[in-house]
C-alpha cells in the first residue's frame, strides 16, 4: 500500500489505512475533501482543520458530516422515554464539556469525541475557511410517507453538514 | 418620533418605536446593525434578513444575539427533572417544527419563534452575507467562581452570537 506521501504518484483511485492524525500530503493538492461521519471519532480536530486547509488548493471545497452536537453531547445517544415507554424528548447534557464520550453503536462500544457547534465552525473560520451552506439533515417528505418511525428524526437534529471553502 | 425614513437627517442617537417587519431606511445606510436577543420573537426572519442586508454598506456588519435553537424547541422552556426534583438534563424536541412556542417569561405570557440553526445561517448566506464568527454564550471562571448555579450553564446552550459582513 502506497503511503500518503506518494500522492504526487497517484493514477485513479486509491486507499489508505491510516490515522487520520498521521496522514500528510504536499500543501494545495486537493480541489475537494469529502469526509462522511468520521470527524467525530478524532479527538484533536484543530489538527485536522489545519491540515485540511494546507492540502486544499486556493478556492479548493471541505464539505463533510459529523454527528451533530446535539446528538453527541449526552453521551448515551438515546431517547429520554417516560413511565409507559414512549419517547419523551431528546436529552441534552454536557453540551459545552467538549471530549470523550463513550457509547455503543450496533451493540459495540465505541469512542467518540462530542465538540459544540462553535468548536467545528470557529476551527475551519479561524484556519480561513469561507462558509458556504449549513445543513442540519432531516428526512424527506418521501421518506416520512414510507417510513412512520422516521418521523422523530424531526425532534432532533442527528447529522450536521457542512461545506466550506478555501 | 420621527419615522425611520427620514434617517438621513440623524444626528446622534434617535429612538424608533415600530415592529421590525416594517421598519424601513435607504439601501446602504449602515456601518453596523447590531441585534440582541429580539430576533426569536421576530416570525419572518427571511424578511429582516433581506432588509439588513439592503440597510448596510458594502464591508458593514450584521451582529446578532438570539435564544439558542437548543433552548427553544421544545417550548417549556425549562429542566427535565427527575424524581427528586433534581435536573436531570435539558430536552430538546420538534427541532425540525419551526415556528410559535408559547413560553413565559418573568411570569408573562410571551410567544417566540423557534428556528433551526441551519435556517438562521442559511437565510444569511443566501443574501451574501459572509460569516465572520460564532460564539455559544458560556459562563467565565470568574462567573462560575461567584455563583454555584452558573455551573447549569455549562449543560445546556442558552444563547447563539453571531456575526456577518455583507
């Protein structure tokens, strides 16, 4: 497996197994970097921002999604449910105790790192980044009318998109 | 009380008294338009986006403190407790559901409007505005020092400062 170094080398698509704090390329190689709900498993993302402004050419794109602050702040990532079972609210805790939360996904514990929303805006406007568009993902009419548990992702907000520019 | 359309012959500080949805000045009139904690009570923030954009010169400023979206969806306003009347963590539900919320506040009857972060950023970045900062109001050491109930403060966004150059 090519190490990220040889990017200057690299013909179609590529992978690399790496942590994502260790990775280094030559400064303005990219015109796009895309990351899909990773950002919230790395402890230190000032260091990724940084990087990630050094690898983007002038005018280059950083759109990515991460769990949103709201959904990472309590750290159990479930529901408050009342006496009878039923879905109470969404519990909101911590919120500006940035760090570790530990948590299960699909029956595994896994790590995660819950930051708040000025902590991703405030590192990439900082770095330089021009904020292009916000979103906060919710399902599709669509997807409502297919799927009836769908509709309490209207009570709170899960994913957060983001995309910025160089 | 003069009406806002003659802001051109101001001369030091003038009070207006008028809703804001029908407040009007001449294109380009203002360095800086500053805005605390009013907009939530404001139904039509697309309306007073689009003015305030028009209102400020070219390189002004738009700064801007509202109760945080965290804080007003639900709509109560208050604690999640438990049992023992202990909090137990700040609810957060219809998130997605913009619009009235009847709360009190200081015992009064007041209605405000809840809208997403997303719909915030988004109604000004498509005007043209450039965002320039974002803060999540929390308490100094010094304020948690002095007063042992700040620490609540820490668990829960309350208040969202945002400032935008068109």
């Amino acid at each position: 497996m090519k190490k990220a170094r040889e990017i200057n080398n690299l013909k179609g698509i590529e992978y690399f197994r790496s942590a994502l704090e260790e990775v280094t390329y030559p400064n303005q190689t990219f015109d796009v970097i895309l990351s899909s709900l990773t950002l919230h498993y790395v402890e230190l993302f000032d260091t990724i921002a940084q990087n990630i402004y050094k690898w983007l050419k002038p005018g280059g794109q950083f759109v990515f999604s991460v769990e949103h602050p709201v959904f990472t702040a309590e750290g159990t990532q479930d529901w408050s449910y009342d006496t009878h079972g039923e879905k109470q609210h969404w519990p909101v805790d911590n919120y500006f105790i940035e760090g570790r939360r530990n948590t299960t996904f699909l029956g595994e514990n896994v790590v995660k790192y819950h930051r708040t929303l000025t902590t991703y805006l405030s590192c990439l406007l900082n770095q330089g980044f021009k904020l292009k568009e916000v979103v906060e993902a919710q399902p599709s009419e669509e997807m409502l009318k297919q799927f009836s548990e769908m509709k309490d992702e209207l009570r709170r907000p899960m994913i957060l998109i983001m995309s910025y520019e160089k």
